[in-house]
C-alpha cells in the first residue's frame, strides 16, 4: 500500500507536465527522464539511505505545478541581493525573472537555458543530466522530467569569471511544486564562484526539487557555495553532482538553515589523476525540522585529494542526519582524503543520526574520517559566565563559533555577514 501511494505521489507531481513545451533540444532528455519515473517510487525508511528521513509529511501533501510566476520587484529581492556578485539570474517557483537578473554573454555565458538553447543547444543536450543520474532517484528523474529553463553559466577554455555569479531560486506560492535546474560547465583552465541560493517569500508549504550538475575539465577550477534557506514549512530536496578532471579543483560550501524538511545529495566523482576537492558544510536546525545531507566523494583514479568537514547545530525537537561516504577504487593509489563530522545537540530532545564510510579497495593510500556528537563544553559556559556573560549570552556566542568556522571558508563578504547573521539570531532563540 506505501508503494502505491508513493508511486501515486510521484504521478500527481507528473501529471502537471502538460503546462512544458515538448519541441526543442530538451526533448529527449525529458522524454527519457518521464519514462524513468514512471518506474520508481518515492523513498520510505525501508530504504537504506532513507531510514533516518521519513518523507510521509511530504508525500502527505498535495502540491500543483507552477502556472504563472509571481511578479516581484528589486526591492522583494533586496534582502538576498549580494553586493559582491553583480552577475545574477533569479528564477521565481522556477521560472526565469529576466527584469530581476543581469546575465552575461561572452567567454563566461550567464543565461537561462531556455534563452541560451538556440546557440548551445548541442552543449545542452549532451551535458545536461549526464553527471546527475536519476536512473535510481526518483526526484531527480522528477526533476529532469520537468526542465524546460535553469541557470546555465559556460566558461569557455582558460576563461576566468573575476565576477561572482548568484543563482537565486525564490520560492512564493504555497503547495506549488518547482524543480530548479543549474547546469556549469566549466572549460580546461578555466574557473569561477557560483553562489547557489534558495530562499522563500512565503511561510506557507511548497516542494522546492532541485538539481545541480558541475562539469570540470582538466585545471578547471569552481567555487560553489549552496546556500539552502527555505521557509521552515516548505519542503526541500536536492541533488548536486560534480565531476573532476585531471588537475581540476572543486571547492564546496553547503549551508541549510531552512524547510520544515530537506534532503541534499551531493555526489562527486574524480575521474582523472589529480583531481581535488575540498567539502564544508553546516547543518543548523531547531523546533520539529529534519535535515539530512548525504555526500558521497568517489576517487576512480591516482593521486586524487579530498577533504571534507561538516557540522550540524540541532535545537528543540529538530533531527540532523549526516551520511558521508568515501570509496577508492582499485588503482586509485595515492588517495588522500579526510572526512570529519561534528555534531552539537542544544537540547535533550535533539538528535542526530551520523554514519561516516571509508570504502577502500586500493593499497597505497592516506585516508582518514572520524564523527562526534556531543553539548556545549560546561568549563567553557563556566568561564565565559566569570568573565561577565550571562549564560545564555556564553551558550549564544559559544554556539555560533563552532558554525562560524565553517561559514569563514566563503569568501565573498557580502554572504558570509547574512549568514553570520542569520546563525547568531539562531544562537540568540536557541
């Protein structure tokens, strides 16, 4: 009867597939995605890598397909705005607000796909959904399915963006169902910083399914920062899938603070010598939320480096789940990797559920993970209180250093004060 129901779910959310255009470059990729998930159900905690992430309050729910985009202005964006990355598209429930974006089209193109399909439409066709799978994921399926526009940014060989480039998903309608789309290929020798932020003008429920796909060639070098803010009543599930080539270097930074629930699968894959990356994330939670990041970093060949931290900070009743996984296949030798998960309960009723995974099927390698859980530090409230704070000002400050470690690696200062804000106003209620 679970089976039925989900499979149900997954068929109302398609059903509003009619209102996307069908005759152009994207066709096929659709087309191939809307017969996958005709085949697969929605996850349910039977599924090993959903047992911690009960998706019953989702799939409860009914949410109908975008019709038509609310019209908002510079000034209903001007809290997201970032000063320090004038390159911008804004995509309102998923769809592409020109009047609000301020694309590029040169050595570096920051477009939508839908305006950049005439020119690129073979880039398009062959690199879209070739990293983000979704033979076995439903909701990636779902969200191919679906694309008809998304962010696209290109560099062409050796290109250098000197200008950040922000992707801002805004969601606004209650239980309405968007499936954003980001697309970054990124030429030998070439590099840039993407932001990638969703936010919401609504407190009301809806389904954000998003997908991400970073293409790296040999050099190429990107700076990703995912930024995941939702409405603490909306639901979020994504998906981010990076590919590494030979002495190419990907730097990542995912932060979550929203949705009432939210999953983020990130998947990387080097598939050349010398491939680099870098992870660091910060789960922040509190009241009824579930947040789940599952992260798997894939070495295929030699002397590939990986380093990895994330951290989650849970209050009230909330759950945080952390599942990072690290495979070296045979003949990958010279493996370097690391990975560290830590975990800082602000209540009794808080939890976390973490499982850190070294899979290693090569000799000559350097790899190392390790995870803990625990509360504020007593001596360290003890002395904070005998330099003159209260307690809860000691917990407050306490608290938003361990985050603010992670929130340092993001180098654009215009993100990194919101954030700081938005975890010290959390501190501050917690």
């Amino acid at each position: 009867m679970m089976a039925v129901a989900n499979q149900r779910f997954l068929a109302d959310l398609l059903a509003g597939r009619h209102l996307v255009e069908q005759g152009d470059a994207l066709g096929r990729v659709r087309a191939r995605a809307v017969e996958r998930v005709g085949t697969l159900t929605v996850p349910t905690t039977r599924d090993e890598d959903w047992r911690f992430t009960d998706l019953a309050p989702l799939t409860h729910l009914s949410y109908q397909p975008v019709r038509s985009a609310t019209a908002l202005t510079t000034a209903d964006i001007a809290p997201f705005v970032l000063a320090d990355a004038p390159l911008r598209l804004v995509f309102v429930d998923g769809i592409y607000a020109p009047q609000l974006s301020t694309p590029e089209n040169g050595a570096v193109i920051v477009s939508s796909l839908a305006a950049a399909l005439p020119a690129q439409a073979a880039l398009i066709e062959t690199e879209l959904a070739r990293i983000a799978a979704y033979e076995q994921n439903a909701f990636t399926a779902l969200n191919t399915a679906f694309v008809n526009d998304g962010a696209l940014i290109v560099l062409s060989r050796g290109a250098v963006a000197d200008r950040p480039v922000h992707l801002l998903f805004v969601a606004t309608q209650k239980q309405v169902a968007s499936h954003p789309r980001c697309l970054v290929v990124a030429a030998a020798g070439s590099s840039a910083t993407v932001i990638e932020d969703y936010v919401a003008l609504t407190p009301e429920a809806y389904l954000t399914n998003a997908v991400g796909e970073f293409m790296l060639a040999d050099d190429a070098h990107i700076n990703h920062v995912r930024v995941q803010r939702e409405s603490n009543a909306g639901f979020h599930v994504g998906h981010t899938a990076v590919s590494i080539a030979h002495g190419s270097r990907y730097h990542g930074i995912n932060i979550g603070f929203g949705a009432r629930l939210s999953r983020h699968n990130v998947d990387i894959v080097q598939t050349a010598e010398g491939g680099e990356c870098e992870l660091g994330g910060l789960t922040m939670v509190d009241g009824n939320q579930l947040a789940d990041t599952h992260t798997s970093i894939d070495h295929t060949k030699p002397h590939g480096n990986s380093r990895q931290q994330h951290k989650c900070i849970v209050g009230g009743s909330a759950r945080a789940v952390f599942n990072g996984r690290i495979i070296v296949r045979q003949g990958a030798q010279l493996t370097n990797s690391s990975q560290s998960n830590r975990n800082l309960l602000l209540s009794d009723r808080a939890r976390v559920d973490t499982k850190p995974q070294l899979e290693i099927f090569a000799d000559d390698v350097k790899c190392a993970h390790g995870a803990t859980v625990g509360q504020l530090d007593a001596d360290e409230v003890f002395y904070l209180k005998s330099r003159g704070l209260s307690e809860a000002s000691a917990r407050s400050l306490l608290t938003f250093a361990f985050g603010a470690e992670i929130l340092r690696g993001i180098r654009l200062a215009s993100l990194r004060t919101q954030l700081e804000r938005r975890v010290l106003a959390q501190t501050e209620q917690a």
